[in-house]
C-alpha cells in the first residue's frame, strides 16, 4: 500500500543496485492507493519479490500478520525489506519492526514510511 507521494520518493531516490539480484520484501504489500513493486520489479530487476499482508489482494504472495515473519521466513534472509503506509495500522508496531530488523540480512536495506 502507498500513494503518489511515496512512488515519487522511491522514483526520485532509489539506487537499484540496492535490489538488482536480491531477495526482497514487502511488509503490508497489499494494492490499496498504489505499489512501488511494479516499479522495482521492471527497473531494478530483483532476484525475488515476496509481497506480505494480513489479508489477500493484489500483490500479496503470502497472507501472514507481520508479527510472524520471523517464523515464517527465518532470520537473516532477505536482502531488502520495504514497508509503506502499514505501520500505523499495527498495534504492536514494536515487534513488528524488530521482526523487519531479524529477517533482514546484516548488510541489507531497509526502506520504511
């Protein structure tokens, strides 16, 4: 989920060798206003794109609250986690931040809003 103004953030910013060949995450990825993973995906050209939410639609590849990610996903395995507009939605925000920091590797990206 994000809108224009952080499609324009990512279109301004982003360093596609920080995603070329790589695993790569999106916490919250469900088609609400818009998605940067078209974006990244045709540009950048990662290795694999998961798209994560608590409830099916358009762009989610596995439906699992955020809170289980490391169970799910193990720590240490993706190379890039990105997360827009999601957070405020969260009560235990928290841990769900923590569990972004566990799953991604110790040189990896963190892209949230």
């Amino acid at each position: 989920m994000c809108n224009t103004a952080v499609i324009e953030f990512f279109v301004e910013n982003i360093n596609c060798e920080e995603f070329q060949g790589k695993r790569v995450i999106e916490v919250g990825s469900k088609y609400v206003n818009g998605s940067v993973r078209p974006l990244i995906e045709k540009f950048c050209k990662p290795r694999e794109y998961i798209g994560v939410d608590v409830k099916k639609g358009k762009f989610v590849d596995v439906v699992l609250p955020a809170e289980q990610l490391v169970e799910k996903f193990g720590e240490d395995s993706f190379d890039v986690v990105i997360s827009t507009e999601m957070l405020e939605h969260i009560k235990d925000w928290r841990t769900v931040i923590n569990n972004m920091k566990l799953i991604l590797k110790p040189t990896g990206y963190i892209y949230i809003d």
